[in-house]
C-alpha cells in the first residue's frame, strides 16, 4: 500500500516546480533580449541611415588630408561606428604641416575634422641655402632663396638644421616675436644680433630687442608705435622693457653708445 503524500507537501513541491519554471522562461527571455539587442546594435551601425554622408574639413590649406583618410578608411558610405577618431588623428598629427588636429562624428552620418596647420613665419640660412621656420618654431620646408612675406634672420642669430627639428631657444623667442607682429610687418623685419643682443631691423626702424623673452610683448608694444604714424622715419627703437619703450634718433643712439661711461669701466 503506498502512502499518500500530505496535501501540503504536494503544494509545497508543485510551487517550487513553478518557481523553477517561471526562473527558467526568465533567463530564456533574458538571453533572447540580450541576442536581439545585440542584433539591433548591428543592425542599426551597419544601416545606411548610420553611415558617413558628409565629411567636413577645416583649416587646411597644405596638409595631406585626402591622404589620411583614405588610409584611415574615412569615406562615404562607411558606418559611423567604426570612424576610428583617436586613430585618425594621430595620423593627421604625424603630417609636418599638422600643429593640431580634432575628429569627431556627429550621428547620424557626419564626421568633423578641425586642422590648425604651422604657419611659417621665417627663414633662416642653412647648409643648403634656406628653411623656413613655423610659428612654433619647427623647421619645415628647404629654400633656394627668401620668400617675400616672411622675416628674415640673419646667421648669427639661428642656423637651420633638418627639416622636422626645433630651433635653438633663442630662435623661439624670435618666432614668438615675428609671429605676434601685425600683418605686413614681418615681410620688411630681418633680425641681427649686435652686442650679444638681438636686434630688428623693420623697415628703417632700428629696433633693440635685447634678451629673447617676452618677445609676443614687444611685438605689440612694436605695432602700437608703428600705428601711431608719429615715428620719425628713421626713429631707433628701444623694446628692452616692452612696457617701457624707447624712442631715439640714430644720432642719438650713436651718441649715447660712444660716451664714456660714467663709472669709468
């Protein structure tokens, strides 16, 4: 004869079977929104609704752009999701006309590109004739001859090395003056040294510069004098303290170099 279980403990079995169920349709469900999720994910970044449609580029005038991006496989068409922005401007970066570089999409179906190139700003002699330097002082391109528009420096002050290199910190601060000069000034500047100390010829204008810092403020105390149209035309100018310049005939200047001085040395 069997024994027949107690009424409860059948309800107590058929409800732990229940809640095993009811676990098991859960975690099926769980895996199915999890899968189709997944798919949606895949689905949606291969949609052409989410692929690149427009490529907007600023700011290039000498950079290799095209260049990059087909390497980069950025183009038309591509998803939008595997526009690599890190990668893509790292490689911007590595061109020499590439100061700074941003990427960035915009979803739907836009990429971003923002370059800031060098901007060179002066020549200096080298072994093989010239280079120009950049407004951060990275020396670039190789020169037979000046080109009009840049300042010119003159061989006791920098001598251009190869092309990628930095120049000498004295030459930085003459980048950082020719750079904040207004526009035109820069074309007529050529830069000397006499004395240990720099100097600027611009235009007719003598002008002392003394040691290489705080070169950006006595490229502006510079214009400021300049604008003025009061300077007589071979005025010698004296920007050792920027915030102090100095105005002077060259008879003047000649006179205060020659006298003795006065503490007998």
């Amino acid at each position: 004869m069997t024994a027949q279980a107690h009424p409860r403990f059948r309800r107590r079995r058929a409800t732990v079977r229940e809640h095993r169920a009811r676990r098991h349709v859960r975690r099926v469900l769980g895996i199915l929104f999890l899968v189709g999720a997944a798919w949606a994910v895949v689905w949606v970044s291969q949609s052409p609704l989410f692929s690149v449609s427009t490529i907007q580029i600023d700011g290039v005038e000498r950079a290799g752009v095209d260049a990059v991006l087909a390497a980069e496989n950025v183009y038309p068409g591509r998803p939008l999701v595997l526009i690599r922005t890190g990668s893509v401007e790292e490689a911007l970066q590595a061109d020499p006309w590439v100061k700074e570089a941003s990427v960035r999409r915009r979803f739907p179906d836009r990429v971003e590109i923002e370059i800031e190139e060098r901007v060179e700003v002066a020549v200096v002699p080298a072994a093989d004739g010239w280079k120009t330097v950049s407004d951060d002082g990275r020396i670039m391109t190789s020169v037979s001859a000046p080109p009009d528009g840049l300042a010119l420096v003159g061989p006791g002050v920098g001598f251009a090395g190869p092309g990628g290199e930095t120049v000498s910190s004295t030459m930085m601060g003459v980048v950082a003056f020719v750079a904040a000069l207004p526009d035109g000034i820069a074309a007529t500047t050529t830069i000397k040294t006499a004395d240990g100390e720099l100097m600027a010829e611009v235009g007719a204008h003598l002008v002392r510069l003394g040691d290489p810092s705080n070169m950006a403020a006595k490229a502006a105390a510079l214009g400021a004098l300049l604008a003025d149209g009061r300077l007589a035309a071979d005025a010698v100018i004296d920007l050792i303290a920027p915030t102090r310049p100095a105005v002077s005939s060259p008879v003047a200047a000649e006179s205060a170099a020659s006298a003795p001085d006065p503490t007998g040395h």
